[in-house]
C-alpha cells in the first residue's frame, strides 16, 4: 500500500485539482486576481531562501482542501463527482493549488483538528458499535447508519476501477472513506524520510549570536573585592545600638500587643448577655423556646420511652401537668406522622412572644446581712458589767428592791422576808439589819448624801428610817428631821389618807395610810422624774401590758426609770413590759416606742438607767438581766443608739421569780441585782 | 566529768532525751553543789531537778535533809518540764545549760490562827516584834505572835479599815495610827516590849478628824512625823504625829462626867493639808518615800503626789476600780496594784507612756482586796483576794509560787511579816500567819 502511494506521487495534485474546479466555477472575477498572485508566488518558490513559506502556503491550502473535502464528503454523490473531474488537465493544478493556498491563508488558520469530527461517541473501544446498524451519534443526537458493506470482491473491483483508491483511506470512527490530498501525502511522505513534516521549518538554521564580545575582554572593574563587603557595616551597629539603648530606657516603647477578642460565643447560652449588647435601652431578648433533646428523636434511646404504667400515670394527672411530648420510637424518619400539634404549638409560640413582659422587672439584689443595723463592737463599748464577783448573802426571803447611797459606798435592800438590810458595797459586809415586820415593796435611799435616810414602803405604810451612818451631826440632823412629836393636825385633805407617826422601834416615821394602797410612791425617789403624758398610757398597744404603769389613788407608780442626768434634749424613757417586751421611748418623737427590744421571754420586772454611763439594764424572771448600750446624742437628728451587751446570768428561780430588781451603782459601771433566791449579786466591769 | 543521776521520774523513761547542765548558786556552801557539768533528762521538772540537786548535796554530804528548790534558766523560773521551758524560750539543748537554783520560796509552817470577834480589816506588819490588826468590832489589836494578843485599841465608833505602824526608831513606846469608818483617825502609843498575860485595853493619845467620810487608808510618813489617809470623800489628808509640841493643836480634855475613870487627855488633830484629784474614793495610800505619795481610788486610777506641792505629778488610768497599792520591786520603784478585778497589775513610772502595765497577773478569781512587796526582795510580792487565796508571787514567772488557803472565806488584808511570813486577815475573824517563808 504505502509503495502504491509512493509511485503515485504525481497524481495526487492532479486529483486535487479536479477538485479546485469546482470552486472555479462559482466566482470567476475572483479567480483571475489569484491567477497573478500565484504567479508571482511561482517567482518566489524559485528562491531557495523563502522555503519555508512557500511551505507554510502548502500547509494553509492543505487545510483548506481537506476542510472543503469534508463538507463534500456528506453528500452520497461524493465519488461520482470525482469521477467527472478526472478529464481535467494537470495544467492549472499548480496554479489552483498556489491561488488555493493563498486564499487559506486569507480566511482562516485553523488546523485540522478544529474540524469537529461527525460522530460524538468520544474516545470509546468501536468494537462497542460493532454489532450494531450505526456507528454513532452525530452533533444533532441522530444515529450515523453504518454504511452498506461491499464485499471483498465487489470493493476490489471497484479500487481497481478507481485510479485514486490507492489514496483513499477508510476511517473507521467515521465510517468513511478519506482520499488524501496531494500535500498530505506529501507530509507522509517526508514523515517517512524523517523530515521535519513542514517544508518551511529549516531545520539547520544559521545561529545568530547576540551577544557583543567586541570590547569586553574584561570585567567592568578588575579590582579585588573590598573588605567591607564581608564585614558587617559599623554604621548599622551603631544605629542598632542606639535602638538598643533607647528601648532600654523606654524612650521607644512597643504597642501593646492587642488582646485578641475571642472569636466563638456560647450558641447554646442564656440570652441575658444580649440584652447588653443590644443598643436598647430596655431591650428584652424574645423568650427563648426549649431546644429540641434526645427524647424528641425519632428513635430514642429506651429510657426515654414511658412505661404503660407512666402513660397511665399521664392520664390521672392534671392536663396542665401532663408532659406536652410523650417520645415514641418509629422505625424510621419517613413513618414519622404529621405533628398533630403543629398549629397549638406555634399558636403558643406566637402568644408567648406576644404576652411576654415588656417591662424589665427590676429585681432588688439586697444581702439581707447588710440590712442589719450596724452596731459597733462590744469592745468599744467598755466599759460595762460582765462578771458577778461579789455576792450578798443575808436575806431570808427574796429581795424585791434595792437602792443605792449616792455616793456608792454603801446600799440598802428590802426583802419579803420583812427586813431592810444596809450593806457595805466593796466588802459585802451586812451594815445593819432593820426590822420592819412586813413584806418590803420597796426601798429607797435619800438621794441627799448629807441626809443618809432610807424610805421604806412596807404594806400599806411608808417608812423613813435613819441609816445610822455618818458622823454625830449629820446624825444629830437626822434624828432632828425625823423627829415626829404629836400627829400632825389634821389636814382636811391628808388626814383621812395619810398619818404621820414615829415608828414605835426603828428610828424613823411611820407614814400610815388608811386607804389601801397598792404601791405608795416614795416620796424620796426623785431620780424618778416621771415623763409621762396620758397619750402614752392610751396607747392601745401597751395599755393592759404595762406592769409598770399602776394608778393608785395616791397617784401613780411608775416602775420605771428616766433618763434624767444625761445630756440630752427631751426624755428618753424605757419601760419593761410583762410579757418581756423592753421599750425604749424617745417622748420628744412620738407616743410610739422608739425601739421594742424583745429580749426576755419572762416579766421584765425593772430596768434601770446608769447615771452616768450610757447604760442600762433590765431584769426578769427568767432570772437573767440584760445590758445595754443606750447613748443618747444632743444632736437632735442623730437617733439614740441602743446595742444590747451581755447577758449576766447567775441567779436561780424560786417560786417562779427570777431577778427582782437591777439597780446601777451610782458611780461606777456595776450593776446589782436582787435574786428572788435571796441573793444580791454586784456585777462589775 | 559526767555524772548520770538515777531519778524516780527517768527510770521510767529511759529513752527520754538528756540535756547537758551545771548548777550554779549564791547559796552558802553548803547547799552548794560542785559546778560539773550533769547529763539530766529533759523532762524534768522543779520537783525532778529539785531531787536532782539533793542527791548531789547527799553526795557530798551525808548528812544532807532534802530541800526544795527553784530553779532559774536566764533568769526566769523554770514552770514547767525542762523540755517544754527550753522549746518555749528557744534556748538551744545542745551547749551545757546553767541553772540557777535558789531555795523554793513557799511557807513552811502554818501558825495557830488568832481568833477575832469580827472580821479583820487591816493587818500591819512592819514592825518585826509584833503584828497590829484592825477590825470590823471597831478594835484594834496587838498581837505578839499567833494567837498571843498584848494590846486592844479601844475608841474607834466604826469599823477599823486601816492601821499602820509608825516608824519610832529608839524610842521606847511604839506610835500606831488606825482609820476608821467613823471617819477619824486615831493615834495609839503603846509599849511594845511589855510583858503581859492579859490583853491591856489602851486608848488613843490623839484623834485625827477632817474627813466628810469614811477613812479607807491610811499610812505613815518614813520619818514618822505625819500620816497620809485616803478618804470615801475623794480626798487625801496629811496629819502631824507628833503628840505634845504640836503647838497649833487645839487640846481638848474630854472628860467624861458620869465616868469613874479618869480618862487620859485626847488631843485633836486637823488636817495640815488636803490633797484634792480624785472624783471617787481614795481606796488606798502609800507613803515610800518622804516627797512622794501614791494613792489609788476607785476612779480607776493611780496617782503621785508631790508632799511639798500638794499636786499630783502623775496618774495611771488602769480602767478599774482600785482597792490597794503597794510600792516595792526593783528600786522600789514598781507600783503593784489590785482592784476589783481577778487581775494584780504592775506598772514601772519610770518607763516613758506607762499606762500599760508591765506585769498582769491573774490567777484569782475574784477581787484583789491587798497587796504587799518584800521589803527586801525584788522580785517578791504576795495579794489577797475575796476568792480566799493569798498568793505568793515572783515576777520571774507567771505562775504564783505558793497559794495560801487557810482562809475559808474573803481575804481583806495581808501583809510581811519579820520578812519570812505572810500574814493575812479575813471575813472568817482570823489573822493567819505562814511563816518560814524563805528569801533571801
């Protein structure tokens, strides 16, 4: 085959210029201009030196031919016309052929493998279409039918016919026959010399140097290579150093590397924080709805799903308490039903957002300890009574009161037991024992230090005993005083309710009432300035409370204590109720009490003011008596300051009484108290 | 030399670590031991290193009595095991530890009590021959020795509440004074030598009056010529002793008409002059030194006053109310002082800021009602206290050497006495004497 191609060289242009023909035929005028055109590329071709042009015009009518044999290809009269050609004379090939190349060059470059090949199959195995009636697929999606086979016989006779089989290629991937151009066989052949395919392309071409070597002999300087180009630059150093020293002295300070803002956020957390990033004054994140758990998939663990018996439970419950999502397990995500409660659900969703509140509820953050009044240490409260270091024993029955001298040196206690003992404070020692015969109610000491008389009510009397302390004349003035020598005349008023006489066997003047008195004021205790206005006693909250508020025809009888001798403006008054309510009134600001302390769980029996400390002192019978800090400041605005300080414990109940009495000593921070259990106890500081 | 001294205690603990010690002492030959070195358990205590000291004497001498001692380490009583005091002071146990023993101090003997009538207020001891006592009988008494009465002072109308025994160096009767709560003071005189078998009734040669109140205290000028006392009226008033020359004094012959006896003349004394400061009762006085007076009151404070000015040149402010003060220790110059709490406080004037005490000793339980220094001691002091203890203490230690409990109820007073007993009154009537209490 290929020797058959060789022989027949020659004949491949004359084919080809059959070909032209055709194209001849339609534009005449045209082909004229090309006739000299080709001339003078006839000239050129002669030139050896423009060899490879002439090679590239080859290539570019080659291009055009097999573009244009393509395209006659289609048609089903393709040999015949061919046929018809043949007659034409080998003459005008070359010039065809050049005025063809010419023209290709003109309309276009592309190669031959633009030229989209007819069948689309792609690049598959065609044994794939051997089987079947078409061999493919053209652009349009048609099946290209496979041609009609000859067979052998018939196809051999018809190559022998045709004097141009020997170029006629069949290409099987487009079931088609190809008859190769002049040029093409011209490119094999060249191939198969192992020439360069193109003619044009001078494979032995001149070098051209361009580089000049006419003056460089040399490079540009032929000096050695200077020092400073390997040691390091001095100036360099120098600047560094200063560098150095300037951030050592903090002249050059570095920025602050800049804290990196964390770049994740909590999804799942509260929205609270929102609330601050929102620009919103009163911003209020939307109510959150609860995200979905485990127990909402559809295929849950076991223990989420409810027992019979829980779902039974369900129904026994309260549709309020029901739990709105009973987890079931379904095979799979597509058995899933519909979600009865979709529309309830987001009705729900809708309501809540609508009725949430629109008011930030301010919720006050307070640590209920610092609601506590601040009251300062009992330290510095010092000094007050704390310990019980001396006691009086003596008394046979309980002692109900007690009085102190002003001076301190000496007191005098009256007892159930009817007698009045004087006692001596710092020794304990009994001074004197006065008889009286009756249970005492009550003792006092004349507030005068020059008159050491003592003021006794016992039953229905009031008794003014001499003390027998001092010297012979405040004795001797005494006895004067006391001194009582006829019943005095009868006054129209006192006469029917008080008598004058001496006491048959003390020392001292018998005040005798007739009238049955409760509780005879003593006419000595003027450390009792009794502050007290009707309103008070009206007050509903204390008016059948108050022990200490009696009225007797003689007048009333307040047990209780005044604040007289400290500075302050106005009365501050305390008074002890029976149910163990201690009351602290500040008369300048209202009939209520300034302050209740509840702090006995029995009777108050007294309380009882320091005259000159800022304390005082309340007693019960529950056989405890407290003490307390109660400053009183002269600045009007500032309220009195009261701190409870100690508990003196001590003495014992009898016969359900417990503490009868608490009396300050006049001078110093002691304070006595009277026992029911006989005892008179001196707590000191 | 290393001895290793078999004691009762370290038999028991073999493997108990040893301390190297050498004992030291001022103490006459002897009670003197040879200054070697000894290994001795650490965990000895007084009684251990006190048995330890009487071996060594028995080893020297076979006739020795054992004798308790008191041990001192860098001068403080050693009050615990030798161990503990070392830890605790941080003294190292490796070098030879020098201990100084001192015979204990504590009394020996108990004397018969002498019986009273009524409570005993006031003691004085400072008279070697014999003891004076004051009483709530309105008496006072002499006493020879325990139990042995020579003397009653009879005059008082109130309850004796001081006595004092006033120095009269030579002479052959001895001057006394007395307050009362009849607020007088009253001077006695009286022989002190002689001989009785029967208590001599005496009277006073001189009443001191002045006082709006009861006299709390009192005390004597070192000389003997004027008497301090210190009053419920707040004040302190200075008197003139001397009986005859004193010309300014009025003499008042009180006789007494229906009275068979013929009464001695009494003079009357006033005041030479007051001392006005304190705002509450003057609970005590003391008189050491001829220029000086330190009173303490109940207005919780301590004062000196200058005689020769009349004004107080300083004042302490403990915070409670004081019952009695003595002055004594080193120099004699500390001022101990008890009141009404459980705490015997002892300050140092001469430190500069001196409201903090430099001593707080509080073993009582209750009042301290006296106080009294060793006259010869520096170290030594003894209080009573209503809890019924005298005790004996030493400022190199915080316990109390001794505790005296013969009382069964509060001790009013207590005081020296011939320098080796302590003697003590109370509200049980009696004047204890313990005596053979040795200091050196």
């Amino acid at each position: 085959m290929r020797e058959r191609k060789k022989s027949s060289a020659v004949e491949v242009s004359s084919v080809k210029k059959k070909k032209e023909k055709k194209t001849k035929d339609n534009n005449e005028p045209r082909e004229q201009k090309e006739k000299e055109e080709s001339q003078s590329i006839m000239k050129q071709q002669k030139n050896t030196t423009s060899r490879s042009k002439k090679e590239k015009q080859r290539k570019a009518t080659e291009d055009y031919q097999s573009l244009r044999e393509s395209e006659l290809s289609g048609d089903e009269v393709h040999g015949t016309d061919h046929d018809v050609d043949n007659a034409d004379d080998h003459h005008e090939e070359d010039q065809t052929d050049g005025s063809e190349g010419h023209r290709g060059v003109e309309e276009s470059d592309s190669s031959e493998d633009e030229v989209a090949p007819r069948n689309t199959i792609g690049d598959v195995p065609l044994e794939w279409y051997k089987d079947e009636k078409h061999i493919g697929y053209d652009i349009s999606g048609k099946k290209i039918t496979k041609k009609e086979r000859q067979d052998k016989l018939a196809s051999f006779l018809a190559n022998v016919d045709d004097s141009k089989s020997w170029r006629k290629i069949y290409d099987e991937y487009n079931d088609e026959e190809v008859e190769l151009t002049k040029e093409e066989i011209r490119l094999v052949q060249r191939l198969l010399k192992g020439k360069a395919p193109h003619t044009d392309f001078d494979q032995y071409a001149d070098y051209v140097d361009w580089f000049k070597y006419d003056d460089a002999l040399h490079p540009l300087s032929n000096a050695p290579e200077p020092k400073r180009r390997f040691i390091p630059s001095k100036w360099e150093s120098k600047k560094v150093v200063q560098y150095v020293r300037a951030i050592r002295k903090g002249l050059i300070k570095f920025d602050e590397p800049k804290e990196e803002e964390p770049k994740f956020y909590l999804l799942w957390g509260d929205d609270s924080s929102a609330a601050e990033k929102a620009n919103h004054l009163a911003y209020i994140p939307a109510p959150k709805p609860k995200l979905p758990g485990h127990e909402e998939s559809y295929n849950p663990s076991l223990e989420y799903i409810p027992t019979q018996e829980e779902l039974n439970s369900y129904q026994l419950m309260y549709e309020e308490d029901r739990p709105k999502f009973i987890p079931r397990r379904f095979t799979s995500l597509r058995s899933v039903p519909a979600y009865e409660n979709a529309v309830k659900d987001s009705f729900e969703r809708c309501m809540d957002l609508y009725l949430c509140p629109r008011v930030r509820k301010k919720r006050v953050n307070i640590d209920p300890e610092t609601l506590k009044p601040k009251l300062p240490s009992r330290k510095d409260l010092k000094p007050y009574p704390v310990a019980c270091y001396l006691e009086y024993k003596g008394h046979k029955g309980a002692v109900v009161s007690i009085s102190t001298e002003a001076s301190g040196q000496w007191f005098a206690s009256g007892s159930t037991d009817g007698t009045v003992r004087i006692w001596e404070v710092e020794s304990g020692r009994c001074l004197r024992v006065l008889e009286i015969g009756e249970a005492i109610q009550y003792v006092a000491w004349n507030p005068l230090p020059e008159l050491p008389v003592l003021a006794v009510s016992a039953g229905q009397d009031v008794l003014i005993l001499n003390t027998g302390l001092g010297n012979e004349e405040e004795q001797r003035r005494v006895k004067d005083l006391l001194h009582v020598e006829t019943p005095t005349a009868p006054d129209d008023n006192m006469a029917s309710i008080v008598s004058w006489l001496q006491h048959d066997k003390l020392d001292g003047i018998r005040l005798r009432h007739f009238k049955v008195a409760f509780s005879p004021l003593s006419i000595f205790s003027c450390i009792f300035v009794l502050v007290l206005d009707l309103g008070l006693v009206e007050d509903h909250l204390l008016k059948n409370l108050l022990l200490a508020l009696m009225f007797t025809l003689d007048g009333v009888f307040g047990r209780m204590a005044s604040q007289g001798r400290l500075p302050l403006h106005g009365d501050n008054l305390i008074v002890g109720s029976r149910e163990g309510k201690l009351c602290w009134f500040d008369m300048d600001l209202s009939s209520k009490p300034y302050r209740v302390l509840k702090c006995h769980p029995k009777d108050i029996t007294n309380v009882a003011f320091h005259r000159s400390y800022p304390l005082f002192a309340s007693c019960s019978d529950d056989c405890t008596a407290y003490v307390f800090h109660g400053m009183v400041y002269s600045d009007l605005n500032q309220n009195p300051l009261i701190v409870p300080l100690e508990i003196l414990r001590g003495h014992t109940s009898s016969n359900g009484r417990g503490v009868m009495d608490c009396k300050f000593h006049p001078r110093q921070p002691w304070l006595f108290t009277a026992g029911a259990d006989s005892v008179i106890r001196l707590y000191c500081h | 030399m290393d001895m290793n001294i078999e004691t009762p205690e370290d038999q028991n603990e073999e493997n108990s670590r040893r301390v190297q010690v050498r004992f030291k002492t001022k103490l006459k030959p002897p009670q003197k031991v040879p200054s070697n070195s000894i290994a001795i358990p650490s965990n000895l205590t007084r009684f251990g290193l006190s048995s330890v000291v009487n071996n060594l004497l028995q080893a020297v001498n076979p006739e020795w009595k054992s004798e308790p001692f008191d041990f001192l380490i860098n001068g403080e009583l050693v009050r615990m095991s030798l161990e503990q005091f070392l830890l605790a002071k941080g003294i190292s146990a490796e070098k030879v530890l020098e201990i100084e023993y001192i015979k204990a101090v504590a009394p020996q003997k108990e004397e018969e009590p002498s019986l009273h009538d009524d409570w005993v207020s006031a003691v004085d001891g400072s008279n070697p021959g014999f003891i004076l006592t004051g009483c709530y009988d309105n008496l006072g008494r002499v006493w020879k020795a325990g139990g042995v009465c020579t003397h009653i002072l009879e005059g008082h109308c109130g309850a004796v509440s001081s006595v004092n025994i006033i120095k009269s160096d030579g002479l052959k009767y001895v001057t006394v004074a007395t307050a009362s709560k009849d607020q007088t003071l009253r001077l006695w005189k009286f022989d002190a030598e002689e001989l009785v078998n029967h208590p001599k009734k005496i009277r006073s040669f001189k009443i001191l009056r002045g006082h709006k109140a009861s006299v709390h205290s009192i005390a004597a000028e070192t000389s003997g010529n004027m008497v301090c006392s210190g009053s419920w009226d707040c004040t302190i008033s200075l008197w003139r002793t001397n009986d005859s020359d004193a010309a300014g004094n009025q003499v008042s012959i009180k006789k007494r008409k229906g009275n068979n006896q013929v009464e001695e003349p009494q003079l009357e004394g006033e005041a030479i002059s007051t001392l006005v400061g304190h705002t509450q009762c003057v609970s005590s006085v003391v008189w050491p030194q001829q220029e000086t007076i330190y009173s303490a009151s109940w207005d919780h404070s301590v004062r000196t006053w200058d005689v020769e000015m009349g004004k107080d040149l300083s004042d302490i402010f403990c915070g409670k109310a004081l019952n009695c003060i003595d002055i004594g220790g080193e120099g004699s110059a500390l001022i101990a002082a008890g009141g009404s709490d459980p705490i015997l406080r002892i300050w140092d004037p001469r430190k500069p800021g001196t409201s903090a005490p430099v001593f707080q000793f509080s073993s009582h339980n209750s009042w301290i009602s006296a106080c009294k220094w060793h006259n010869k001691s520096w170290f030594h002091l003894i209080s009573a206290s209503y809890d019924g203890k005298v005790m004996l203490w030493d400022l190199r230690t915080a316990w109390p050497l001794s505790v005296i409990d013969s009382h069964k109820d509060k001790v009013l007073c207590a005081d020296w006495w011939r320098g080796d007993s302590v003697i003590s009154g109370g509200v049980d009537s009696k004047l204890c004497v313990s005596s053979g209490v040795s200091i050196q």
